[in-house]
C-alpha cells in the first residue's frame, strides 16, 4: 500500500512539475553526459570489479569537493556506470585511509560515515523530485523520494519508498580502527529499472536521465566531520547536494 501511494504521488508529481518547470535549466554552466555503456553480461554485486563488461564502462572521478570547516583530505573516487534492460550498475572505487561506519540501522543515517550515494531522476529535466540511494560501508540503507522544495521552499524525504536492490562492498583496511592505515573499499549497485516505476524504462537507448553520485568520507570513529564530493558540481549549492536542477545527465549508449 505505501508503495502504490509513493508510485501515484510521483505520477502526479510528474505531470504537474512538466508545468512549472517550463523552460528552466537543468543546471547552471555546461553539465557534462556520463555515457552509460550497455553491460555485455551478467553482473553480481559483490564489490569486485571481474565481469568483463565493466571494462566498457567509462571511468569518471569525484572532484568536487565542499564541507570545508576543517581541513579536507581529498581522498581519490572513481565512478563507473552501466546498464541493460533490467538494471542499472555502479561502481564506486574509493581510496581511504581510515574506513568508518557507525550506522547499522535501516533508513537511518548511513551519510554520516563512508558511504555512496546515487541520486536519480529518469527524465532529462530539473523537476522537484528525485530518488536517492545512500548505502555505507556496512551496507546500511536509506533510500527514499525527494520532493525538493515541496511546500515553503521546505524539502521532504519520504522513506516509505524501499525497493529492492542489491549491493555489494569489499573494503581493503580495518573498519572503525583510527590507530592504523588503510587503503580503500568499493561498493557495487545493481539497481532494477523496476524501482522507477512511474516513468518510462523500456527502450532506453539513446535517451538520457539527470543524475548526481557522490561519496561521503569519514575518518574519525568519534568525530561525525565528513568530506562531500561530487560527480557534477553542485555550483553555489555549498551544503546541499540534492537541487535537482544541478544534476548532470547519463546517456544510455547501445554498444
């Protein structure tokens, strides 16, 4: 029953925001288009990057940074991205030091520790909604809409949203350990088209979507300070990675 009404709220959504947002960039400056390569065969999320399709896929890095109160490690990440008739794919390459995640619970707050983030809107356009994934190192989960801006410039997260999807994390260090060196974790997403209902998911060739990915970097077990990097630039957005209309576009190539 939840699902149906967060699936009718986005179809409303839909059409009233094709209204008003009339004529409004999707961001401001020029936005680059990930090229979202076809994958050539299955896929598991497991964390590790052996299919051969992910050798198509184009290698893209976060850089850019903010949340800079205190001084920031600009810790390296490397994005990937693919895509069939049923599922979309990530791939997060990540290189840290000290891996943290304190957040176990589901839809709780797992942006508060190492964590991947992909936020999705499947129309080539800045209308006021989005879907967000945010998954940490320990896989706990918050997924939910954004309807950003929705009433009194406030924003709503509706976390009734909950589909299935699948993610997979390798980490190579010790967790929740500040008194050693580590070296980096991966996460992995296989995301089913299923989980846009509401939208148009067949014969995505050629068509293109708007999109932000980001990392949330955390290096102290008892200090909550995080660094933000992005995909796209969030431009004059400095706290506030979810403004639909700075999100950047993925093309779904046919190989």
């Amino acid at each position: 029953m939840r699902t149906a009404a967060v699936t009718a709220l986005i179809l409303i959504l839909n059409i009233t925001s094709s209204f008003s947002q009339a004529g409004k960039e999707l961001v401001i400056g020029e936005q680059p288009v990930y090229r979202a390569a076809k994958a050539t065969g299955p896929i598991v999320a497991d964390g590790v990057m052996d299919e051969e399709a992910w050798k198509n896929a184009e290698i893209v890095t976060f850089d850019y940074f903010f949340r800079r109160d205190e001084p920031l490690e600009k810790q390296r990440t490397e994005f990937r991205m693919l895509w069939d008739e049923q599922n979309i794919y990530l791939f997060y390459e990540c290189e840290d030091k000290s891996i943290t995640a304190r957040e176990t619970g589901f839809d709780g707050r797992p942006y508060l520790d190492d964590c991947a983030e992909f936020f999705c809107l499947p129309v080539p356009d800045s209308l006021y909604m989005h879907y967000g994934f945010e998954v940490n190192v320990v896989k706990a989960r918050y997924d939910y809409v954004v309807l950003w801006q929705f009433y009194n410039n406030r924003t709503v997260f509706i976390p009734d949203y909950n589909p299935a999807y699948e993610v997979g994390v390798t980490m190579d260090g010790t967790l929740n350990d500040d008194t050693d060196t580590d070296k980096g974790w991966t996460m992995e997403y296989v995301i089913p088209l299923r989980a846009f209902r509401g939208f148009n998911t067949r014969n995505l060739a050629g068509t293109r979507w708007a999109f932000q990915a980001v990392r949330q970097d955390r290096n102290a077990v008892d200090d909550r300070f995080r660094s933000t990097s992005t995909l796209f630039p969030t431009y004059d957005v400095a706290l506030d990675v979810h403004p639909p209309y700075r999100f950047g576009l993925m093309e779904f190539i046919d190989n």
